[in-house]
C-alpha cells in the first residue's frame, strides 16, 4: 500500500513532462526556466508551489508569486486550489502593482501616508495633470494631460526621480517641475498612482533595511511569470526580495516573446539572468502542446534570425497538420483588374473552414495596427458575419473616427446640433463647456441651429473661436457643394482644425495609431469613390450608420469569431489564425523599423504564428493604401525567411495576374474619373509598376496611383 507521500507525489508529478518535473523539484538556487510558446509554463509554477508546500513543507504564506495581469493571478491561485485546497489562500499570488499594494499599506506610516490612501487611476490623473499643466500656462497642443502622464510613468518605470528625469531634449522644458509638482500634490491629496506602488515599494526598501528583511523573511520562495515583460522598476523589486543570490528565486519566462518594449519592457533582464546571479540553472521547456508541426516549425525559421536570443527549438506529438497558406492579393481591400482583395480573400477562406465544420469561435484574424481592422470590419459587416474586436473597439467606434464623422455630419447636415456639440472644441481651441453651454441655450431661444449660432455668439469669450469655426463649415459646405471628393474634404477638416497635427506631434504611439486610423477612414472613402459614379458623403455617412447599427456586440462569443492586434494575440489560442498585412511596412512596421526594432518586429510575428494550433495563413498586399496614397508593398521579410529557408508548408494561394501596365510619359495630359483633367509631373518605377504623380487642374499639390491600376485616358494635345 503507497504511502500518503507517494501519493502526494503521483499527484503533483504525475501530470508533468521529465523536464517540467525536473523544474518543479528544482532544489534550490536561482532558477530560470525558459518556456516556449505552448510548453506549460503556468503548469510549472503551479506545481512547483504545491511541491514545496506538501512534499517540503514549506509554508503557503512564505511563497509569492508576481505576474501582469489580474486574469493571469487569478487564473494560478484557481490551479493552486486544486492542487493544495485551502492552504492555496495563504500563498501571496498578485500582479507586480498588487504585491507592492499589499506591502505599502502595510508600510505607508513609513513613508509618511495614511494606511487608506487613495489610488489614482488613470483618468484621475490626467485630471490633475490637467489641472497642473493649466496652472504652468502649458499649451494643451503642445503637451497634452495624456503625453504627460506617459512620460512620467516612463520616467517611474525607470526609477527617475523628478530631480533625475531632465532632459535637454524634452519639448516642454518644465516637466520635471510638472512632475515633483504633480507629485507635492498627489501626497497632500493623500493619493498614489499605479506607479507610485511599485516605484515607492522599491524606493521603501531600499532605504528602510530592517523593512527590506522583514518581507525576504516573508517570502522565501519568489516565482516570477513572463520574465521577459519586466520593466527596471519591477527588475529592482524581485532583485531586493530575492537577495543578490537569488537562493530561492524562480523566473519563468521567453525571449523570443518580449513584444512590450514601448511599454516600459527590457528583454535585457532575462537575457542577463546568469549574469545577475552566477552560477544560475537555466532549464528549458521545448516541448508545445498547443501547435502542429507544420505551425512550428514555420515559428523556428522565423525565430532563429534573431541574435538576442537563446538558441532552443520546440518540439511537438501532436499530428502533423495541413500545409501552410500563404497568398499575396492585389490590396487590402476590393478587387482590381479583376484580382481579388486581401479582406475578400480571408472572407472566402472563413468561409471554406466553415463548411468544413469549424465554428466562428474558432478562427482569429490578427493585424499589425489597429487601422487594419476597416476593411475586415467592412466586409465582415456587410456579409452579415458575427465578429468581436478583442481589446479594443470596432472601427468605426473610435474616438477619433466618430470625431470625423462628426464633422462630416455637420457639413452633411448643418442642423445637426448633437454632432457639432461633439465636436466644437475638438482638438482643444479654447470654447469651454461653459461657452458651449451658452451657445445651446441661445440656439433654444433663438430657433436656431448650433451652428448658425457660432456666428453670431453674442459676448461669450470664446467668441472669435466661434466664428472661426464658423468660417471652417461654410467653407467645407462650399466645398461640398461643388461635388468635390468626399475624401479630399474629410482631408481639409483634419489639415485646417489641426487635429492631424496635434495627434503627430504628441510623441504618443496611441496618438500615432488614431492618426492610421484616420487615414484609413480616407482610405475607406476613396474606395466609396473609386466605386461610385457620383459619390455622395451623406450616402457614405449613412451606410456606415447602417452596417453599424445592424451590428449585435451581444451575440455569443461562440457564434462570432475574433479580430485583434498582434500584441494582444499573446496567451491567447485558436484553432485557425491568419496574419494579415505581411508587407514591408505594414510588418514589420516601418516606425519600429526606423527606431531599430526589427527584432521584437521579427518576435511579434513569432508569438503570433504559435497562437494557431491547427492551421495557420499569412497573407499580404501588393499595393496598400498608406496616409491616403496607393503605395507599392513588398512582401514581408518574414515571408521571405520561410522562403529562403525552404519552408515547404508555405504554398501560395493562385491569383490572377494584374493587366498589362499603362506606361505614360512626363507632361502627359490625362483625366481621371473623379478628379478630373491634370498633367503627369512625376514618374517612380516600383516593384507593381510606374508610379505617377499627378497635377490636377486647380490643385497645387500632386497625387500619386499606380499605373496599373488607375483608369486614366490621354488627352491628345
């Protein structure tokens, strides 16, 4: 008969690999385990404390374990329970900024707070960034509350103090003064930030030692989940618990899925491991239980083309699975020269899988950045296909696209006050609630629209703002009015309100994805021009509405399927996966390119490809419309490593060939359907033939198409 220990063993060890027991029995000294994608890290960490707790003896509420998010802390402490029942409740399992919570309340007196101090969220402040920046006479243009506070989580993330964060190349030359007063004011308010509870706890230690010993006394063993995505401050934090030997320190984590560096992440504190605590054991979980081998195997050429990484390649049982897709379309949205879109193109796919028998719930399409989701959204709407936008908001439910809209409404219909109420201090020109107030109240009182009433203000004190913007729409009606294009409008309202302006040079990569995100709107309405006759911007605005509210966010998550960004595809998993937008440019993407970012590019693709757990296709364009321009698109480095790697499950899917180029000459005169007659002043030859900049009549700057795929008829001189 086993023994009541024999048992605990077949319990805790029996449902792990050889290597996985190996880390879970680990006896002692720092621990890295380097867990590929798929490989059972959670596992790990789960059985590792249950090993201690009932095969040691080590007490629960002498373990910690720290992750990132709330669902991944939760989802551990669930496994623990049913692992070791109620003793589960005494392991200290938390977030990074949960484990410094629970220490500063119970150390605040020490750093002179009230144990009931409040936590600022992030709307808070912003408030009082807000407040502050108003009080330094910063214009909102220049440094917005948002841009603020960025650069001083940043500069907390980082360990700066107020009086360490300057910088001579900081746009606003006051904001370490910003910082300690946003600080001064915060502690007299008897309020934290979330970055105050990591930032604070390290400081807290490192300057109260009989503190410091107080928790490693409390936490012997540390466990620490995706090593990889730890920023210097939460590095400081498992440094000072575990000690400068790390005797019982665990991290568990891949670098060849750190994908978080504009957010603070340093893929150097797993890469130096070793090298912090000599003498170090690195175990390596290969093994993948989710992908097929055809699907890793496409993971590892890409991969093993980075140098910042560890060398390992993963390894699966499971069956072998169908081939990889990869097909090249003629551009992200409808058909040209007969060739079908990228969108089209995955929509006939989705399809086909589900006449095989997979289900919507199934299949996740991912993207770059989120302006890719237009013409995904569009096409999915219109054939009436359920889907959900995983952490973030459908297209067409952006703030800035609504911003957009509004304006066009407004031009569409000046009676639209709702609208214009939206939008009238959009970006930020000075007319306050206070004035907006007014102006409603006297439109009531007169019978008359909002708009009319911005001409006429009366002595509010906005009053010269009032009737710019009044100016503004009678031209953009003006404009309307001779049937100029939709597109070109909606361009004159981003240039001429200087919305595009504030959003690029606020330094924000936010800001940066709502500026694509606008341009891809003027995407989506030269493509309503390119299609109609007589494109008319009412007509657009209210198809939008239509497939909008037709739309049903509440259906059940197993009768849609998922769109969503690369990085935040990561813990996730599907059946099916296709990647999308695989060009130069578009990804990797040419701004994490120029800033030296090709790697994570290169490790962005690799967590995605490793989401899919039976098939898996990557696509691309060949033209895409960028900032409103059709630019020529090269297939994705990416694509080309499968390739030049001999990938054999990569096979493209046939396309039809474009027509015979047009080659035109300089000073050509030629018209254009929409925008009339104009003289060819430039020519560029690229990979989908000439590129040709194009003088319109009455215009003074060029516009730029693609030969092949332009309709264009010569006027003979």
């Amino acid at each position: 008969m086993s023994s009541f220990k024999e048992q605990l063993e077949r319990e805790i060890l029996k449902p792990l690999s050889d290597v996985q027991r190996e880390a879970v029995l680990h006896e002692g000294g720092p621990l890295l385990i380097v867990a590929g994608a798929g490989s059972g890290k959670t596992r790990v960490i789960t059985h590792r404390m249950a090993s201690l707790c009932r095969l040691k003896g080590v007490p629960a509420y002498r373990l910690a374990a720290v992750t990132f998010t709330n669902k991944a802390a939760r989802e551990m402490q669930e496994r623990l329970q049913g692992l070791i029942g109620p003793m589960s409740h005494d392991v200290t399992v938390k977030t990074f900024h949960g484990l410094g919570l629970y220490i500063l309340r119970r150390e605040a007196s020490l750093l002179g707070l009230a144990s009931n101090f409040t936590v600022y969220d992030a709307d808070t402040q912003e408030s009082l960034l807000k407040k502050i920046l108003k009080e330094y006479k910063v214009d909102p243009a220049l440094l917005s509350p948002k841009a603020a506070a960025a650069w001083i989580n940043r500069a907390r993330d980082e360990l700066r103090s107020p009086e360490k964060s300057g910088d001579q190349n900081l746009l606003v030359q006051e904001l370490p003064e910003i910082y300690a007063d946003y600080v001064k004011q915060m502690r007299r308010a008897g309020a934290l930030d979330f970055g105050d509870l990591i930032y604070l706890t390290v400081q807290l230690f490192q300057k109260e030692g009989e503190i410091l010993e107080k928790y490693r006394q409390r936490f012997t063993h540390l466990l620490v989940d995706e090593y990889q995505d730890t920023n210097h401050a939460q590095y400081m934090l498992c440094r000072l618990i575990a000690g400068d030997t790390g005797n019982n320190l665990l991290v568990v984590g891949d670098e060849d899925q750190s994908i978080y560096s504009w957010r603070g992440a340093d893929i150097r504190n797993i890469l130096a491991f070793e090298k912090d605590y000599p003498g170090a054991r690195v175990i390596k979980l290969t093994q993948n239980y989710r992908s097929t081998p055809q699907i890793l195997r496409a993971a590892q050429l890409v991969i093993q083309n980075n140098r910042s990484r560890r060398e390992k390649v993963l390894f699966t049982e499971n069956p072998q699975g169908p081939a990889l897709e990869v097909a090249l379309y003629a551009s992200e949205d409808y058909s040209y020269n007969g060739e079908m879109g990228e969108a089209q193109g995955v929509l006939a796919r989705i399809r086909q899988l589900l006449r095989e028998g997979y289900a919507l719930s199934d299949i996740a399409i991912f993207y770059r950045t989120n302006a890719q989701s237009r013409s995904l959204e569009t096409i999915l709407g219109q054939e009436n296909i359920p889907y959900r936008i995983y952490g973030g908001f459908r297209f067409y439910d952006r703030r800035e696209i609504k911003d957009l809209m509004a304006y066009l409404a407004v031009i569409c219909n000046p009676a639209d006050d709702v609208s214009l109420a939206r939008i009238i201090n959009v970006p930020l020109r000075g007319i306050g609630q206070g004035s907006v107030e007014q102006l409603q109240a006297a439109a009531v009182r007169e019978g008359k629209s909002l708009l009319s009433v911005l001409e006429n203000p009366g002595s509010i004190r906005a009053a010269g703002r009032t009737r710019e913007l009044h100016g503004h729409f009678l031209r953009w009606q003006s404009m309307l009015a001779e049937r100029q294009s939709p597109s070109r409008i909606a361009e004159d309202v981003l240039k001429t309100t200087g919305y595009s302006k504030v959003l690029k040079d606020s330094g924000l990569l936010e800001d940066q994805s709502r500026l694509e995100n606008l341009y891809e709107f003027i995407g989506a309405l030269q493509n309503f021009e390119e299609r109609q006759e007589n494109p008319d911007l009412a007509e657009f605005l209210q198809s939008v509405s239509l497939v909008t509210s037709e739309e049903n966010p509440d259906r059940a998550r197993d009768q849609a399927l998922t769109l969503m960004t690369l990085h935040n595809s990561k813990g996730l998993e599907f059946k099916v996966v296709f990647i999308t937008g695989l060009e130069e440019g578009t990804f990797p993407h040419s701004l994490a390119l120029s800033e030296g970012g090709e790697e994570e590019e290169r490790r962005l693709m690799y967590v995605g490809i490793t989401r899919a757990r039976e098939r898996l296709y990557l696509s691309g364009c060949r033209m895409r419309r960028v900032f409103g321009q059709m630019e020529a698109r090269l297939p994705s480095r990416f694509l080309r490593e499968l390739q030049e790697a001999g990938e054999k499950a990569a096979r493209p899917v046939a396309q039809k060939q474009p027509g015979r180029a047009e080659h035109y000459a300089l000073g050509e005169r030629v018209r254009h359907k929409r925008y009339g007659t104009g003289l060819i002043s430039s020519i560029e030859k690229t990979v989908a033939g000439q590129k040709i900049g194009l003088r319109f009549d009455g215009e003074a700057e060029d516009r730029f198409f693609l030969a092949a795929y332009t309709p264009l008829e010569r006027i003979s001189s």
